[in-house]
C-alpha cells in the first residue's frame, strides 16, 4: 500500500517510525509527535463515545433486570457526568479538547460503523440478546481502540525520551524544543 494510502494508526504502529530517531531532525521529531498527538485526540474521542455508549446500554440492562429503578432520562445527566475524563490522568501531559477533532472522514472502519448505529433510538424497542450483542461489539472495539491507543503512547514516550536526550546532552537549544510544542 502507497505511504500516503496508509492509516496513521498503522504508520506508528510500524516499528520502522520510532527507528532511528538518533538520527532524525528535530522537524521529523516534530512530525511524527504531532501525528501522536493527533491520533492521541482522536483515539481519545472515540474511547468517550465507545464509553457513553457502553455506559447507556450497561444502565439499560441493569433497569431491565430489575436492579435500577429510574429511566434512562432520569439517570442520563449522573451517566454521562460519570465518563468526564479526568485530565491528571491522561497518558500525554495535554489539555483536553473541547471541540471534536478532527477525524479522518473513512466510514470504512469498524469503529465508524459501531458508533454509527443508530441503537440508543430503538433502545426500548431491542431484544436482551440484541443488546448483548451491541454491549459485546462495543466491548470488542473499545478494546482495539485502547490497544491503538497504548501503542500511540509507547511512540510519543520513545520521541520525547529522543528529545530529552538532546536537550540533556547539548545537542539542541530551549528555543528549539520550544518550538516542537
């Protein structure tokens, strides 16, 4: 597949993009940190909309069980509230973002598929079974997403410890790592 045909995820997922480093200039450094960045935003926004989701439909079938009495409205403002993520906690020291990122526009992923159903407006209307089998697609994906994620964190940790190394041994200038933030 041409470079410029490949996913990002797969671009920092090849062993070949934090090989070498020593070797890169910082304007390379720079790159392949914001496309860490970048897929970190993304990876991220998809992990709150798989947990909203998982979140919805875990309430859901705790109420058809018996083991929650409120609807789904009356207990929508505490689900949502409960997936706020708490920024001390994120992997790369960021702000969050407000807005949604940007995102590549493919529909072709499975993760576009899953968050594209349209299942939380036929809530009442699904099976049990149904609603195991959305939970269990979910379930799947949020899992190759977090993976995804934790691979993005693995690149971004061995770019900055490169950057590190240069600044500790005198190989670049404050002004110039300043300029890659």
């Amino acid at each position: 597949m041409p470079e410029s045909h490949r996913r990002r995820i797969d671009t920092v997922q090849d062993p070949a993009f934090v090989e070498g480093l020593a070797d890169a200039d910082m304007d390379s450094l720079r790159e392949k940190r914001k496309l860490c960045n970048d897929l970190d935003t993304e990876l991220s926004y998809y992990r709150r909309l798989l947990h909203g989701r998982l979140d919805l439909l875990d309430f859901e079938i705790r109420r058809r069980s018996g083991e929650e009495t409120r609807s789904l409205i009356e207990a929508l403002p505490e689900i949502l509230a409960s997936e706020m993520p708490d920024p001390r906690r994120t992997g790369m020291a960021r702000s969050l973002p407000i807005d949604a990122p940007e995102i590549p526009d493919s529909g072709r992923r499975t993760v576009d598929r899953v968050l594209g159903d349209d299942f939380l407006t036929k809530l009442p209307l699904l099976g049990d079974v149904e609603l195991e089998e959305i939970r269990s697609s979910l379930t799947t994906v949020e899992r190759v997403v977090s993976k995804d994620r934790r691979t993005v964190f693995s690149a971004h940790e061995i770019i900055n410890d490169e950057l590190a190394r240069r600044y500790r041994d005198g190989l670049t200038s404050v002004d110039e790592l300043l300029q890659s933030s």
